[in-house]
C-alpha cells in the first residue's frame, strides 16, 4: 500500500510518500480501500512531533472509503 509517514518531526516538507506491507487482519477486522483522507489539527500535531505518532509513522485518524 501507498501512504505517508513522518520520518522526524517538523513541517509539510517532512512528509514522505513510501510502500508498506499492508498489515494482517485480526479477527473481526475488516479492510478498507480509503479513497480520501481527511488532514485536521491531530494530524498537524503529530507531524510537528508535540503527540506521538504510531510505532509505524504513519499519522492520520480519519478517512473513507
């Protein structure tokens, strides 16, 4: 899969466009094409380095697909 992640904190220009293995689902779990994101306050704040971003650097909280 194709997505964006934060290699260290800072501004736009910190965003990275990379491929990653698309995780295994658990039980109950579905998977879902996302077919737009959404960029909010939460998503700023992680790339700035102020919350802290998932063990696999990706941010983002919100979508649809």
């Amino acid at each position: 899969m194709k997505c964006v992640v934060v290699n260290q904190p800072g501004g736009p220009e910190v965003l990275a466009l990379n491929e990653a293995e698309l995780p295994e689902l658990m039980p109950g779990e579905i998977r879902v094409a996302v077919e737009t994101v959404g960029v909010n306050y939460w998503d700023i704040m992680q790339r700035k380095g102020l919350v802290p971003l998932p063990a696999n650097r990706i941010p983002g909280v919100e979508g649809a697909g």
